[in-house]
C-alpha cells in the first residue's frame, strides 16, 4: 500500500487506523456485531491504535500491519521523493505543506519514533475522575463541579437551536 500511495502521486499520505467512536453508527453496528473490544479505554480511540475486532486477522496483527505500513510510507526515499516531486508540481503553499509533513514524519521514521502504542500502558487504568470539588490539574483552578456545570449549560444552550 505504501508503494501505491506513492505511485499515484499521494503527496501526504495520512495512515490512521479505522477507529469506530461512541454514537456512530460504525459503533454500533460494530458493538452490536460484539466485534468492539471493550476493555480498551478512551487513551486507544486516537486513529493509531484498534479498537475493535477486525474480521479477518487480529487486532495485534492490525496493527504491525499499519505500524510496518507507516515506516514504509515514511521511510526517507519514499519522503525525499515525494519532496522532489512536489517541488515540481506544486504551489507554494502546498510545496511548504508537503516539505514540512514529509520532513517532519520522516524524521520521527528515522528516529524511531511509531505512533503510540497503547497496550500495556498503566497510567490509563489507574485515571480516576475527579472528586466533586477537587480542582482539575489542567483546568486554571476550575473545579470538577465547576466544569460539569458549565458542560451541563452548554448542552442545554446546544439543545435550544
């Protein structure tokens, strides 16, 4: 796939996995199918890590299959040459887009650097919610009250239109 996206002339290929979210009908059909895994929480819906039941291999073999598809499709000849062929067909402002992507994907290819693989990743299950009161750390001293209550009047500001 990697080399096809580059033969047809992909100047940014954006490789994300299939990433069914609550309230879609994707969701539901897929939950409904009971081809949803559960035990994943919100830290895997982030378009680099599976979610759900593929139907014809695993969920691990999906991903080393996007993570190989990634290293292949950001490898430095596949990004130097969609570079030099941007250079040659594209405007400006698409030809700085592209540059910066490939350059900056290609590096992170280089060094290593995959998407974030979420299996075994301990923080995530230990995330408590906040206590009532309880200031939120990122939140400037809102309180978890606070928030919920202005989340609560958005909502019924979403409602009225």
């Amino acid at each position: 796939m990697a080399d096809n996206l580059y033969a047809i002339g992909v100047d940014v290929p954006f490789l994300s996995v299939l990433t069914p979210f609550k309230g879609t009908p994707l969701y539901e059909q897929m939950a409904g199918d009971g081809r949803m895994l559960p035990e994943r929480g919100w830290e895997f819906y982030n378009g680099y890590n599976v979610t759900f039941r593929p139907r014809a291999m695993t969920p691990d073999e999906l991903l080393t299959a996007h993570r190989r598809l990634w290293r292949r499709a950001f490898s430095v000849p596949h990004a130097l040459g969609r570079a030099w062929r941007g250079v040659r067909r594209l405007r400006a402002g698409a030809l700085l887009m592209s540059l910066c992507m490939n350059g900056f994907y290609a590096l992170k290819a280089l060094r290593g650097n995959l998407p974030a693989d979420m299996r075994g990743r301990e923080e995530y299950s230990d995330f408590e919610k906040p206590r009532h009161g309880a200031a939120l750390p990122f939140s400037g001293g809102v309180n978890a009250d606070e928030l919920q209550s202005a989340g609560h009047s958005i909502r019924e500001a979403a409602t009225t239109f």
